[in-house]
C-alpha cells in the first residue's frame, strides 16, 4: 500500500480563522408580550442566555389620572382609582373614599367598615390568586389557573351584589356604603368562606412542594431586605424579603385593630417566597373576612354627612332636603376644607397612598397617587441581572406588576 | 413611639433655622426645609438611630403659580418603620431657578419618583443619574401637570363652566 497522506488541505490554518466575534444581543421584551401581562417594555441586554443589564420604558397606558382628578369633584374620582389596580379595584376606591373622609372629617360607622374591609380581603383574595395561578402558568401549570379563575368568578358576584359592577367596581360612596349588605352577598359570601378553602389547598398542592415549580422559582430573582427597602418596596414584596410592614398593622385604618391575623413574611426575598406569602396571605385575609361576616354589626351602613353623602334615591323623591342635596353633590356645589392628606391602605401590591391637597374647591388642588408597582418595579432590572430570559419572566410575574396602576 | 413634638424639636437643635414652618395637618408631621438642606436632613433622619426613617414613600411635586419665589414645592413623604411615624417634608422652589439635589444617593427608590415629578412639573433633581421622561413620550415639548395647562380645551364654547360650579 501506498501512503496515505492523512493530513487535511481543505481545513484552513489558524490564521485564516475568521476572529469570532463576542457581542451582546439586544432582547425587546415586549410592548406588547403575553408573558409580561401587560404593556410595558424591557429591553434586555443579553449574553447568550443571560442577562447583562436591562432598562424598562413604561408609560403605555398613561392617562394623566392625576390631571384628570384636578376637574373631577371628589366622588367622580373613584371611577380613576378603579382603572389603577384592576385587580383589586374596591381596595382603591375605598383606600380612596377613605382619604377624603378623613379630610372632611367624616366618621364612617362600624357597619359600614366592617363591609369594607370584607370586601377590602375579598379583593386582594382576587389579587393574589392571579398573581400566583399566573405565575403557576409561567412555569407550565396551567391547571391551577383556570381552577382558581372560577373562585374569581365568585367574588365577582359578590362585587355585584354589592355595588353592581365587576372589575371597574367603583365601590362604596363617601361617608360609607351605597347600599347595605343584601341577604344574597351574604349568602355568597359565606358560600365562598366554604368553597374557596378546597380550591386554594389543590392549588398549594400542585405547587407549593412540586420539584419543578421549586426548582423554577428558588433562588429566582432573589431580593435582599435592605435593598428592598431602599428600593421602595412594600406590600408582599417587602414581606417576602423578611420585613414584616403591613399597613393594615402599623396605620390601622377601617377597624382593621378589631380582626386577628398574621403578617406571614419570607426569609430570601425569591420568587418563591413571594408566592409563598401571597399565598399565606390568601389564607389570612380569608379569616379576616370570616371574622367580619361573623361579626357584622347591626346600624347604619353610611355616615350621617348628608353634604357629602349621595342620599337613597327614594328619599331623594320623597324628601325635600334629600333632593336638595342630591342635586348640590351632583352639580358640584359642595366644598371641601382646604387641607392637605396623606392616607394609606393595604393594596395588593402594597401601599397604595392617596396625597390630597384641596384648596377648599370641590376638586383636589392636586392629588398624587403612591402606586406600588411603579415604586418597586424599578428594582427589576438589578433582580433579573445575570439570570436566564425564562427566570426574568418568573421574577416579573411574581413581582405582580400591574400596567394601570404602573401607569396611572 | 416617638411623638411629633419630639422629632421636631431634635430637628430643630439640630438644624436651626433651616428647618421651618412645622405643621401637623391630620397627625401627620410636616416641614419645610431649604433645598441646601434637604439631602443632610434626609440622611441625618435615616442614620440617627432615634429616628430610623429608613424608607422613603414618596417623592412628588406640587405648582403654587401664584405663590412668586416659591411656586414649585417638592414635597417628601418618608416613614420610619422602627418608630412608626411618618414625616412630610417640604422644599419650595422658584420657577427662575427650578433645581434640587437629586435623592438618589440615599434611596433607590428616588429615581423613578424623581424622574415622574420632573417628567409632569420639569424640576430638575440635580446629580440624578437618568433625568429623563418616564411616563409621557420624550418628545413631549412641556410639562403637562403645571396650572397653565388646562385640562380641557379652552377655546371650547359648548361647555360654560360657571353653570357647574367650576
């Protein structure tokens, strides 16, 4: 045999190598991106699969509530506060009815609190089960989702029972309710108490210990305390972190002192923990409206301000000082006191902050909302550096970023 | 638990006369401090430790057009979690000289809160790392939050204001 020559010619020398060239891709995650849930734009740097830096743009459903408000009289303002976190809307009308009550001075009594603060818990059960479920879709569970959308559907009848409307509530009137607690809400309401406990246990059993579902969210966008601190966080953010802040505990407000509950806090500020307070959270806020249904007590379910407080529309066709104030409330001839508030409720994402300034008018001189997500969202960028685009998600779900109220 | 009194009165050994016009609208502790002092007593309330006002709630602006030397007010909203007492400070502004020190060497949190009150009054937070718009688009040529411009249109005929009370 002859030789064989073996060595290739056709492979080129080292030096003819193109240099391979190191650079970052730019990711668009979103405008508009199902896994974001909402509109808001990242644009991610990344290497390969993980992420180098990230700058958010938001602002894709501003609406200038703020400006708007400066028209607006004080009661036309809760269909705004409606349109923030549409998720938990009554906490924001009523956060909202409870700001201007304290400036005018306008004592709201126990009845009418006590159905406040139910529905208050009713709405952020409806928060927090789509934060989590989503967050379970995220990571490939699809089920528990669709489960969980049906007890949703349950406290929506209860919101139509009790305002009439369902996810633009615009719930409850200054000075109190706008109709007491019919026979039906309660019959749903305590049908709910029973219901929903099964559900949520099959939803904590098919994630709370499911490998996957740890192995996806541990150690996923972890946050430390003291940052979230200084970034602002608040609400069950913060309390996955470890910091046990809770409006309804340190400023009490709608005889919240009179309900027994915990505050479940995290310990390492991740996904997963912050599933696992939210999900804590459901179980209290559950026995706080159980306490509340439980402990209803009987009189009247609005303040006894009839220069604020919308009268029922019978006795505006029957009284004469009904119709008057009926027709002085709606074309706006009432005045506030000048004065300046800061008032804060529990949102479902946090503290949700109402600053107030009237100059005696009948609209605000100017109102400023404190919204959470836009506060702590800005902190997503250093909790998703040198994680993988799949984990980013999952740390975006679970911080439960809600566009209207980003944007306000 | 700290009492309002106490905290204003430990500012004001502290600060003297640079911090003024002490107010307790609904329970809530308000002053106003120069914006040469704000950073230093913001941090001063957030280290000492009979304070602790480690969190900063919010940061937004306020327009007084008729208020001349001071018709922007920046006002501060902070909440000392340890003593549970929230404090709200003030720094008035003239529209001549529209410029504050930036917070955002003591709280993250200040940047996006600072760049939303420049991005609606046009206050300029000095030393701020990204002072650009962040709700409205960029190319927005004023600021839409300030008392000259009107909500509505005014050149509009079909809507008499004085008939609702406006």
């Amino acid at each position: 045999m002859a030789d064989i020559e073996l060595l290739p010619h056709n492979v080129p020398s080292q030096s003819e190598l193109p240099e391979l060239v190191e650079e970052l891709t730019t990711l668009n995650l979103g405008p508009t991106h199902p896994a974001t849930h909402g509109i808001f734009q990242n644009i991610l740097k990344m290497d390969g699969e993980k992420i180098v830096s990230g700058e958010q743009t938001i602002g894709y459903i501003h609406r200038a509530f703020e400006k708007i408000a400066e028209r607006r009289p004080f009661y036309q303002i809760t269909t705004l506060t409606d349109r923030m976190n549409y998720c938990s809307s009554p906490i924001n009308n009523l956060g909202w009815h409870m700001t201007v009550e304290k400036l005018l001075g306008v004592e709201v009594p126990k009845r009418a609190q006590y159905i406040r603060v139910l529905m208050m818990e009713l709405a952020r059960i409806t928060d927090h089960i789509i934060c989590n479920s989503i967050l379970g879709v995220d990571t490939g569970a699809f089920t528990g989702f669709l489960y969980v959308m049906q007890k949703r559907e349950e406290v929506y009848e209860i919101y139509e029972e009790v305002c009439g409307a369902r996810l633009t509530t615009n719930m409850g009137r200054l000075g109190g309710m706008e109709r007491d607690l019919s026979s039906t809400a309660i019959r749903k309401i305590k049908e709910f108490i029973k219901s929903f406990p099964p559900v949520l246990r099959e939803l904590e059993k098919l994630l709370n210990r499911n490998r996957i579902f740890m192995d996806r969210t541990i150690n996923v966008g972890p946050i430390s305390a003291e940052r979230a601190l200084s970034y602002g966080f608040t609400g069950p953010n913060l309390r996955a972190a470890g910091v046990d802040y809770d409006v309804r505990v340190m400023n009490p407000y709608s005889s919240y002192q009179d309900f027994e509950f915990d505050v479940p806090i995290g310990q390492n500020g991740d996904t997963y923990d912050r599933y696992m307070v939210r999900n804590e959270e459901m179980w209290q806020s559950l026995r706080i409206v159980e306490q509340a249904i439980n402990n209803l007590p009987e009189g009247p379910y609005y303040a006894d301000a009839p220069e604020y407080y919308l009268p029922p529309k019978n006795e505006v066709y029957r009284n004469m000082e009904a119709l008057i104030y009926h027709f002085k409330i709606v074309m706006g001839e009432i005045d506030a006191p000048a004065g300046e508030v800061y008032h804060a409720v529990e949102g479902g994402n946090g503290e949700l902050g109402f600053y107030l300034i009237s100059d005696g008018g009948r609209a605000p001189y100017r109102l400023h909302f404190r919204r959470p997500s836009f506060i702590y969202y800005q902190a997503y960028p250093e909790m998703c550096k040198g994680s993988s685009l799949s984990d980013a998600i999952l740390t975006m779900s679970s911080l439960n970023v809600i566009a209207g109220e980003l944007d306000a | 638990m700290l009492t309002n009194q106490e905290v204003a009165e430990g500012l004001l050994e502290k600060f003297g006369d640079q911090v003024f016009d002490f107010e307790e609208p609904y329970g809530l502790l308000t002053l106003s401090t120069t914006r040469e002092e704000i950073i230093p007593l913001m941090e001063f309330l957030r280290d000492h430790k009979n304070y602790q006002v480690i969190f900063l709630t919010d940061i937004t602006g306020v327009q007084y057009p008729d208020n001349t030397g001071k018709e922007y007010v920046v006002v501060y909203h902070m909440h000392s979690f340890v003593h549970n007492f929230r404090i709200r400070i003030k720094v008035a502004l003239s529209a001549a000289d529209i410029h504050i020190p930036t917070a955002t060497g003591l709280f993250a949190s200040a940047n996006w809160m600072e760049r939303e009150t420049y991005d609606f009054f046009g206050i300029l937070f000095d030393g701020h790392p990204n002072l650009k718009r962040i709700l409205n688009i960029e190319e927005m040529d004023y600021f839409p939050m300030r008392k000259e411009y009107p909500l509505e249109d005014a050149t509009r005929e079909d809507k008499i204001d004085a008939l609702f009370g406006r």
